[in-house]
C-alpha cells in the first residue's frame, strides 16, 4: 500500500531534550516536505527536499532541521525544543513536476513541556 | 503572503444540501489543488485544477477557477454525514517563471459539518 509513514505519532517532552521524527514514504517520491498546522495558521512549510542530498527552507524553519540522504526518508530533528514548537507536524511526499499531488502522513502531534 | 484564503472558515449543512466552499489568493499560479482533512488525519488530495482550465469534476465534486478574481470554488453535491470535514485549498505558485520549485501554499480550511 502507498504510503507516508510517521513515528512517533504522539509525543510529549520537555525544553531541550533533543527529538527527531521519521518520515518515510514507499511511493519513491523525489520530493518531500514538512509541514506544522496550528489553529488558525493553517498548514506552514517547515523545510523540503526536491531529491537526496537537496533540502531548503521553508516559511517557519527556525528550531528544525532536515537531512535527505535516502530517497525514501526525511527526518525532521529539533535539536533543543522549545513550547512554541508544540504543534502537529506532516510529512507529505509527492512525485516532480508540475501538477502532482502531495500524499501526506498521518501527523505527528508534539507536546513540548 | 501567499497563502490561499478559504471561505468560509465553518459551514453546517444537512445531508443531501450541496456545500460550496471558496478560495481566494493573491499570487498568479499553476496550479490549484483543494483537500481534505478528516479530524486527527493527514490531508488527502481531491482534486487539481490547472490554471489554463475553468472547471473540472469528479465524482459528487466540482472545482471552478476564476484567474481574473484569483479565485476558485468547490461545490459538493449531494452532501453525506461521512464528508464532514475540514477543506483545504492550496497553490501551487508562480512568480512568472513557472512553479516555485513545486511548494504548495495552504489556507487556513473550511470544517464543514453534515448532520444526518
């Protein structure tokens, strides 16, 4: 079955202990993306990555980190979280080009004590 | 910002109603896409839209794209309790040299709720 698969799907932490989120997509997308979705902000891009090895920045990057060294997986790191950071994160991937939709994960859903 | 705008933010309706939910944004594009997200879930794609097109169907849905208005509709038809959920509209952006290296812009939603 095709899918966008993210671990864990909850989490509650505290301010600066160091977490990371996987994301891995069995579709062989070259593009992926992370999104955050806040009440009433709407869904916002973390950071994607157009293919392996090549990743940029989003609109809210700030506190994150990505690395793509597989095609199939994505992982989004917060090195020191902090409670802004509270928030329920996607990963989506999708083919290249022009006009393909995005299949997203089921989210991950942060708590940052 | 780039940000589509969905209008309006909740919508309540009764089976069998139609729901028409709207876009608005600010950018040219290339192309628009419209989801769905039910509570708790990841979003899923429902359908896309090209700028060079006006409408397009599937199933019990309808998209329609006014590039003049920079704007686009969704029109459920027929309306059951299971699409009770939140729409979201999303851009894919050009700033006139073709698509931003394929981000997508995201509204903030519509919920729509249908009471059996």
């Amino acid at each position: 079955e095709a899918q966008v698969t993210q671990n864990p799907r909850y989490l509650i932490t505290v301010t600066g202990k160091k977490l990371t989120v996987t994301c891995s997509q069995n579709m062989n997308h070259e593009y992926m993306s992370w999104y955050r979705q806040d009440p009433g902000l709407g869904l916002r891009q973390i950071y994607y990555s157009m293919n392996v090895e090549v990743t940029d920045k989003g609109d809210v990057p700030e506190g994150y980190k990505v690395s793509r060294k597989e095609k199939r997986n994505f992982p989004l790191i917060l090195e020191s979280p902090s409670p802004n950071q509270t928030s329920l994160y996607f990963c989506a991937s999708r083919y290249s080009g022009e006009g393909q939709p995005q299949h997203f994960g089921d989210g991950t859903r942060l708590s940052i004590l | 910002s780039q940000q589509g705008e969905e209008d309006p933010q909740a919508l309540s309706i009764q089976e069998g109603e139609n729901a028409t939910m709207n876009c608005s944004y600010k950018t040219s594009i290339n192309n628009l896409q419209w989801y769905r997200q039910n509570s708790g879930r990841g979003l899923v794609h429902l359908i896309l839209i090209r700028s060079n097109e006006r409408e397009k169907h599937s199933g019990r849905l309808r998209v329609t794209l006014d590039t003049s208005k920079k704007s686009s509709s969704l029109l459920i038809t027929a309306s059951r309790a299971a699409d009770t959920a939140s729409y979201f509209c999303a851009t894919d952006a050009s700033f006139g040299r073709g698509s931003t290296l394929g981000r997508l812009y995201f509204g903030r939603g519509t919920q729509l709720t249908v009471w059996p």
